[in-house]
C-alpha cells in the first residue's frame, strides 16, 4: 500500500468521506489513489477558494470534517480566505496541501514556497509527515485535531514522494476529545447574577446556537427574563417556527450598541465579547455598553450545551419554553424590492431548508421575513471574508442531498467564488441560488462615511460601483451550466423561486435593484 | 494631510501611477484619498488575484511599480499566488494591504489575521507604518525596494488610524538602486571557457531576455558558436523578426535534458540552473546533464546586458548578429485545430502586440508558429501558478494603452481569474483573449502518467476532466460586458482575431478543441 493509498483508507476509516479538491501534478497520486481505496469522494472545484470554503459548508452540516486537496502553495494561498472563515466558525476541516518532494525541496523549484508559513495563521495543527509510514498516522491525528473542540483546520502537508512511496498499511483512528464540562460553580456563579433582577442578556454562539442550545437558552430566558442574543455570523444557527426566537446582532457597531442598550449582565455562551469589525475614528473597538459586565458561561471547546442546560435547571426554568410561532408573510407582488424579495423567501422557504446568506446589504429584511418559516439552518459569513457564501452552499448541499439550500448572495462577494456553480452543476446539487444585483459594494459606500472619510470624488466612488459594466448573472451561471433567470416581477420571482427549491439541481435567480441597494 | 494623502502623494512623486485595488472598509480613506491627490490612478478589480497580476503585467512592461491595495489578511491571500508569480518573475509591486487600526487589533476582531506571516514570503521586503509620519518614508522606502535589484514585492502593511491622522507631508522619493556591475575577471573566465572550444549554451532569462541583453547574446552566440536559450518562463521576452532567435527551454524534464543534451558548459545570465517543475520517481530534479558544467555570468541584481555586452566584446565578437528573419504561417483554413490557431496567430499577430501566454497544453505550437511575426514581448507564467495570464494581459493593457494586447488562455487556467474581463471592459482595454477550452486540466492527464501513478481509473479521470458541465466561455465573457464568439472554422477565427487585435476594446474567442488538447 502506497502512502496515498494509506492516507485516504486512513481518513475514511476516521470518517472523512469526501475530498474537495483542485489537484495539480504534486498529488497525483492520491487523485489516483481515489479509485484503489474505496469510500472517498471527490468532488472537483475550479479554484481552492470553492473547495476550502465547501469543506467549510459540509462540516458545519455534518458535525464531521471533510478532506481538502490543493497544490502546493499558491493553491493553499487561493484556498486561505475560506480556511480563515472556518477558522473564525471553528469548523473542523482536514486541510491536505501537497508538496514538493522532500528531495525536490532543495532546488527552489517554481512552484517552492513556505507552506507552513502560509497555514500557519488559519490552522489550529500542521503536520508535514517525511515518510511514508507516517502518512497513515498524521492523518489520523489531523482528523483527531480537527474536531478539537472546538473545531479548527488541521492541514497535513503532503511531500509528493511520501504518496508514492510503501507506506506499510493505514492508521487506526484516534478518538476524538469530547467538549470540556462546564463546572458547576461557574454555572452557579452566572445564575446568581442572571437572578439578582438587573437586565441580562445570552449571547450564544458556536455550538450554543443548534436547537437543544437554543431551547435551554429559552428556558434560561424564560427563567431569568434575560434577553436572547446570537452572535453576529453564527456558523450554523437553527431557527424558525418552533425554536426559541433569537436575535442576532447586528454587523454595525451602533446598532449593536443600542441592542446591548441597558443590559447589565452579559452572558456569553460559546463565542466572543462583541468587537466592532473595523474601527471607526471616535467610536469604540468594545462594543459593550458602561456599567454591563461581561460573564463567561462556556468558553469555545467547553460543553455549551451542557451548561445551558445546567443553568436553566439552577434556574428552576420550566420544561416547556415559548418558541417562535409559525408565521409567513404574504406572497408578494407587484415591483421587485430588495424587501419584497425577503417577504418572498419568508413566505416560500421550504421546510429542512439550509440557507447559507451573504446577501449582505441587500438581505437585511430576510432574516425577519423568514423568522417564522418553517424549521430550517442558517449558515452565516463567519470570519467577515466575502466569497464564502456560495462554496459554503456547495458543500451544504453535498453534506445533505435530500434538504433544499438557498444561497443568498451579494452581487460583489459573488464575484470572488463564482466556479462554485460549476461544481454545483457537476454534481447535481439543489442548490437555490439569489443574486442580489445591485451594481455595488453597498456595504462599502455605508462604511466610507462611517469611518469619516470626506465626501467621495469620483474616483472614490468610481471604486465602489460594480456597475460599469453591469454583471449580468443570468450569462454567467449559464456560463457554467446552471439554469438560470431574471424575473421582472414578484410574481415572477415567487415562481421561479418556488420551483426551484421544489426541483432537483442548481438554479440562479438574478435580482436586479436600484444601484446601490 | 492625512496619512493616506501622504501616501498617495509619495507614491506618485515616485512615479507610481495606479494602484489596482480591491478595498474594504479599512482602505477606505486610501479611496477617498484618490480625490484629493491628483496622479494616481485606482483600477478596480473584482477579485484580487485580478490585481496582483495586474501589477505583475503593468511593471514587466513599464519597467515601474504599480501598487495595489487589499483588504486585510483574507484580501492579501486572495492575491498571495499571484504576488508568488511576480517574485518568481523579479517583478517590482508595491503591495499594500490594509491593516486593522493600530488600536483595534488586541480586539482580535474577525478579520484579524497575521499579514506580516502571509506576505513573508512572497515579499522581498514588509514594513508596517505605526504612526501617521511614518507613513511617507515607508511608502519612499517601499518603492525604492519593489525597484531591488532585482525587482521584489514590497509589502506596505497599512493601518487605519495611520491614513486618517494628520501625516504632515509626503516623503521625497527614494532613490533605488542601479545593477551592480559584473566584475570584468568574471566575464573573462566566462570568455574563456566558451572560446576553449567545448560547446556552450547560454541560458538567458530576467533582465537578459529583453532586446538588448539578446543582441549581445546573439554576438555572444556569433562568436563562440553557442547555443541560445531562454529559461522555461520568462517575465518578458522580446522576440521576433529583427530579434535573435533564442529557444526557451521546455516546460517537461526530459525535453530539457534533451535540449541540453551534449553541452559542456552551460553559461548562466540572470537566471537559475535548470530544474524540474516537479520530483518524478526515477527521474532527476537537477537538469545539467552528465560533464556540463554551469557557469554564472549575471546572477540577478548583476547588470546582464552589459555582462553580455562585455562578453561579446572579449570575444571579438561582429557588431551585427544574425536575426530572425521574417516570416509567418499562412493564414489557415479548414477545421479549427490547436495548430492551426497557433498558424493563425502567427499569420495575423500585429506588430507590437503584448502575448501573455497562459495556453498551456493547447499552446504548444503557438511560439514556433509566431517566431518570425514582427516584434512582439512574450509575457510568461514566472512562478508556474495558474491564473495569472489574464490579469498579466489586463495590467500590460493599463501600461501600453496603445499596444495590441493578445492573452492566450487554457480553459483551467482561464477559470482562475476570470474576473479580469470585468476589469478590461471596465477600463475598455484592448485586450483580444483566446480561450483554448478543451474540456480538461490536459497538463495533468500528462502528469498522471509522468509522475508513474497506475493507469487512472473513473474517479481519477474525473478530477481532471473540467467538461461536465462544458464552459462555455462565451456566454461567461458577455456576463463581465466583453464581446465575445465561438468560431466555426479558421476563416472565422481569423477573421475574428484580425477584427479583434485591429478594434478597441477587448473581445473574447473561444477556441473547442477534442477533449484533453
């Protein structure tokens, strides 16, 4: 057995069972590998930044981590905006990057750079085995560390000649490391605060925003009267009719601010203290309010879960909580707005739906219009990196082949990992897709006056617009081979939208709006 | 002045004069500096490999920087594999990357990430301003190291707070260094060797394959019988009727060692000792056959042309040399083949014409077809990464507004950076791309067999199989605003390529081929 063979038995007796990938001449052999070791799939990207970002999509559905491959360094550079956005939603992902041969290394070959250097930043381990018999090992403890918890990216970097070499045979699985438990004082210590009568609010993240999370959350809240947040990108957030309701903060610092107005007691579960994205002259970087203390719950890696549940008991909440009613907005009609788009996938969203947004701007009413819809999961842009959405939607899709995904998508972050509706395509994946076409970075012209830069010239907003020319969606996807339309009303769009969701296989609704929004 | 107005002032007084750019909220007073400044000119780009590259072509034709400006960590690892390409190539960029304020970053905000670790090594040279008055002598400092030499990425890491405090004034440029003078002992040891009678080949790359350095070679050749090469990838080699010939090694090992084969003395000018792309079991990295000898003339930095220049004078060597002389293919007819739309290229290349040749596999025939055309620069894959051919066309277009630009693309490849045609109908750049789609990765079906993987089986073929779905390239470049057909027949090809290379503005042909060529 060759250390490729020995590397890909390995993963699939650990539970890695697909490998996107974008292989050049240095992993040769484990793409020939693929046909001798049964129970690996491979699934191509057109550009690393589709297969790192769908790994990302898949584990976040599947709890398990699937396998990337790339070449060399500048692959894994292509490939390093997505891994920092798994990185940030601490999505386990077994990042494979091939490499010179450990003999070739001397030669400063072409191709020679500094892997390690450039994963060093997104991964939580790296491994680079130098024999052949240490393949089948470092794999096993790359998907070991990269479930952590939390979850992170393992990159195992792969020396050409280590794949071709006898590498003996695969390594048995390591166990992986359960959640920490939350000790019980520390529970008893939040519950005191939460029941001492001043405002408080649960900030939930990570692991605490799935549904048996939430509901403990809920009995907290129901118990404590305490606010329930969610953090701004949640890497999988489960809502809709039935779970408790939560609102997420906002993406600017303001609104977050006047959404922790008043509390005194935050409790985080799972995530960070808010930080503002960027900052912004005479505005703070810490985004929580005078006189609010900030009190720790459940750090990542520890069991959040465990320790909701806890607190909501210390708390003597009920068993029952209030959830979010079942409740859809009307089907809309007449002209096309970037609200009415929302009311629409409000009234239409399938039930087990997965939507991964980064409609950004143009989405802002979606996630009120689709509160009460039916159960469904909500993928968010973890790390703040555009060009997550759609390869995030990808592998959602591979990861769950009987759900419907909806991948919202702003006209500018689409732009950066486009091929992925080819994979889409190739595969054969539902996948819902809505450009919002606005022929701008909106988002940038909202920040260009916030950060209190004087009134743009023409060439300032020369940089913003992506109007000129206009994209045109519907060419591109079908560039691609994937359906593709741009209705011209809301009947329209509820048309096209409700059957795409109900059929098999990719579809792209372009949505055209005003510029700039 | 603010900082980000000094740095644009010092920039400019430089002579730095576009800044291809893909900003965010932490550039955006670099943006709405843009206005207030005058001479700098922001090209924007829908991605940021689409700017990286566009750097890279602008300074091989400009022998200048151009800078460009990314967002963060995530928007400098978008752009990472071409910057790898330009530091193969010796190409001088300013790269600048936007940074966190100075304040913000112990937030550990999503974005936060560490720029310093990405850019190293891509980045002959990285410095991050602390302070607003520190930013013009960074930016002096910065250009004057991109120029080297050799040419090198200089990374400026940018701060927010830094571009919006009061900066005082710009910095007097910098003044940057000239090629060190090859020592004349060195040249005469070299003469030496090559008059003894023994045959040589001299390997010129870098700074040695443009029309000087190759005149002098082409003495050189003249007078001491040996043969002229050019490395596998040069950043710019100028080449055509009135030119000497010169052969560029072959991208695969074994045709190199076939190149080379029977050579004493291999005489080295800018460039490095032959390599292979890629370790092959069984087969040799390093390229000297067996008794060659390699000799440096002009390491890079060193002043090639007038080492040459030197050398042929010791050798007694005619001022005249012979030259290609003019000739060109017939313009074909018939069925579209990859050869015949190589002879097409060479029948119908326009004098002047800029070539950025990233046609791969499927562009085998196109540099012998194109020898004799008139004088034309041939720009090269320098650090072997895909997906810099088009954005190298779209930065030489930016640079040499009145020259023809040719871009001769593989379908993968094409896929990389795609988002190029965006920017040259943006900039109605007269850029004529020719998409050779043959419906797979064909280099790596080769490379499958090469690196002695077993015969593939069905997934393995799969992996480099880019046909299902079918691109359609067409209909992808009028979605970015560029005219674009899908010839029949060579008639129509060249009557498109003609029209095309002879009009304003870019235009798009793709080019089917049989699957795997």
């Amino acid at each position: 057995m060759k250390g490729a063979e020995a590397l890909i038995k390995t993963l699939v007796d650990s539970g890695v069972e697909v490998c996107f990938m974008n292989p050049g001449t240095s992993e040769m052999h484990f793409v020939a590998a693929l046909d001798r070791v049964p129970g690996m799939r491979g699934v191509l990207a057109l550009f690393e930044g589709v297969a790192t970002g769908a790994a990302d999509g898949y584990a976040r559905m599947t709890g398990k981590p699937a396998s990337t491959l790339l070449h060399l360094g500048p692959g894994l550079a292509n490939g390093l905006a997505n891994l920092h956005n798994a990185r940030r939603g601490a999505t386990p992902v077994v990042n494979i990057v091939g490499e010179h041969a450990t003999y070739h290394k001397q030669y400063d070959a072409p191709l020679e750079s500094d892997i390690e250097a450039i994963a060093g930043n997104v991964s939580g381990w790296i491994m680079c085995p130098r024999t052949p018999e240490q393949v089948g090992p470092d794999a096993s403890a790359a998907v070991a560390a990269s479930y952590g918890p939390p979850g992170q990216v393992a990159t195992l970097v792969l020396p050409a000649d280590v794949t071709w070499l006898e590498a003996g045979g695969p390594a048995p699985p390591a166990p992986h490391a359960a959640p920490t438990e939350v000790p019980i004082e520390r529970v008893e210590d939040v519950a005191k605060v939460m029941a001492a009568g001043e405002t408080s609010a649960l900030l939930v993240g990570g692991s605490a925003s799935r549904r048996d999370a939430l509901l403990a959350a809920g009995r907290v809240a129901a118990a404590s009267g305490a606010k329930l947040l969610a953090e701004t990108f949640p890497s999988r957030l489960e809502r809709g009719a039935g779970l408790p309701a939560v609102e997420r903060l906002a993406y600017l610092a303001e609104f977050i601010l006047a959404q922790l107005d008043g509390i005194r007691n935050l409790v985080v579960v799972d995530t960070r203290t808010p930080v503002a994205f960027f900052a912004y002259p005479d505005k703070p970087s810490l985004l929580v309010p005078e006189g609010c203390t900030v009190h720790l719950l459940a750090a990542p890696g520890e069991d959040a879960t465990g320790a909701l549940q806890a607190l909501a008991d210390v708390l003597g909440a009920p068993d029952e909580v209030a959830t979010q009613p079942p409740s859809r907005p009307d089907r809309p009609t007449g002209e096309i707005t970037a609200e009415a788009v929302a009311n629409a996938i409000g009234a239409l969203l399938p039930e087990g739906a997965i939507v991964s947004d980064e409609a950004n701007t143009a989405g802002l009413w979606i996630p009120a219009a689709t509160a009460g819809a039916p159960p469904h999961d909500w993928l968010c842009l973890t790390g703040g990196s555009i060009g997550q959405g759609m390869p995030v939607a990808t592998g959602a899709a591979v990861a769950c082949p009987d759900r419907p995904v909806v991948s919202l998508e702003a006209d500018g972050s689409a732009m950066y990992t486009l091929q992925s509706l080819w994979t889409q395509a190739r595969e054969g994946l539902d996948v819902t897709t809505v450009v919002f076409n606005n022929g701008s970075y909106a988002v940038l012209n909202l920040e260009l006056a916030r950060v209190g830069a004087e009134p743009p010239g023409p060439q300032a907003e020369a940089m913003l617009d992506i109007s000129h020319p206009d994209l045109d969606f519907v060419s591109l996807a079908q560039g691609m081979g994937v359906e593709a339309s741009r209705p011209e009303t809301m009947d329209e769009f509820c048309d096209r939208f409700a059957a795409a969701v109900a059929g098999d296989g990719p579809n792209l609704i372009e949505v055209v709006l005003p510029a700039g929004f």
